[in-house]
C-alpha cells in the first residue's frame, strides 16, 4: 500500500512543468531496455539530454567506439518509440560506476548531476553577486590586469602584435589567438575582389 502511494506521488510530481528532463529521461531508460540486447544493456547506462542528445556512459572505451557507429541504428529505434526526438547519442566510459549495479534506481542522482557540473563550471568561483556596477566593473579589471601581469612576468609576449600572451597559446601557434584568428580567416576567407572594376 505504502509502495503504491509512492509511486502515485512521484508520479504527480513528474507530471509538474519543470520535471521534463526527468520525463525524459526516464522514457530513455525505458525504451533503451527494449531497443538493445542484454549485452549491450549490462554494459551501457544513459546518463542525461542535453540539447537533444542523449549521453550514454559505457562500461569501456571499447564498448564506447563500437556503439558509437552504430548509433545511427540505435538512434533511429530510441525515436520511433520515444515522445519526443533526439538528434544524436554519444558514448563515453567517463560516467561509468561499476559498483551500481541497478543502475535504473539512480535515475534522480544521474539527471541532477550534470546540472550541477553546469554550474559550478559557469561559476568556478562561489563569489557573491556585487549589486555596485562600479564595483563590478573595478573587480573585472583587477582580474584581468592580474591575468596581464602574470603573463608579463613570465614573459610571455606575442612576437607579431607585442600583447601580452598566455605560454600555451604560443607554444601552440607561436603567436597570441588574435594573430592566428586574423591570419586563418585571410587564408580561409580571401577578401573577395570586384570584378566590374
């Protein structure tokens, strides 16, 4: 009894607006039991949709290569039976937690985290929100003449425009990222000449 109220309450949440990607989801997992063999199944584990591609985690890099060309087939079957359409999967053994065994009964843990990777990667630093523009703007520039400095003490300089220049950048391409976006979009990209002249 108690079981089946659960189900029923989760199953209401679920249904709220913002609960989606949760649908989602838990669609995928559904019909990618259906569409793949059991060898297949035991070795994979769909992670989470983002912009309509579907992660997959796979028990090697192995498994990772060989579904990946045959994703296409696969991606064809997941849409046929799915509400809505996916453009792509992607397989990759970096997600892969051999000690979950039913992987099924952590579909909350598998859909939030991604989430929460986007964020701390769109802000590293837990910095308060500072509400003074001036402030904000003084806070900008501290970090960037600090980024300047750190470049310049280390000597780093682009040899063709004279900026200051990370070291990776000109171990790279010998020259800043200005310099070598300037000289690939002459090359890729020739000015295109009038002819009526």
């Amino acid at each position: 009894m108690f079981s089946n109220s659960l189900k029923n309450i989760l199953h209401q949440i679920s249904q709220q607006p913002g609960w989606e990607q949760y649908r989602q989801h838990c669609e995928v997992i559904d019909c990618w039991q259906k569409i793949t063999n059991q060898k297949i199944a035991q070795n994979t584990r769909p992670m989470y949709i983002s912009r309509q591609v579907l992660w997959v985690a796979t028990s090697s890099s192995v498994w990772a290569q060989d579904l990946s060309l045959q994703r296409y087939s696969l991606l064809k079957k997941l849409n046929s039976k799915l509400t809505f359409t996916l453009t792509d999967i992607r397989f990759s053994p970096a997600n892969w937690k051999k000690s979950s065994d039913n992987w099924a009964s952590d579909r909350e843990e598998i859909v939030i985290k991604p989430q929460k990777a986007l964020d701390s990667a769109k802000n590293p630093e837990d910095e308060p929100k500072i509400d003074d523009p001036k402030l904000a703007i003084q806070k900008s520039l501290e970090k960037i003449k600090a980024r300047i400095e750190l470049s310049t003490q280390s000597g780093c300089f682009c040899p063709q425009c004279g900026s200051p220049t990370p070291a990776p950048e000109l171990e790279r391409w010998k020259v800043c990222h200005h310099c070598i976006a300037h000289k690939w979009s002459l090359e890729y990209r020739p000015p295109t000449q009038n002819k009526d002249k």
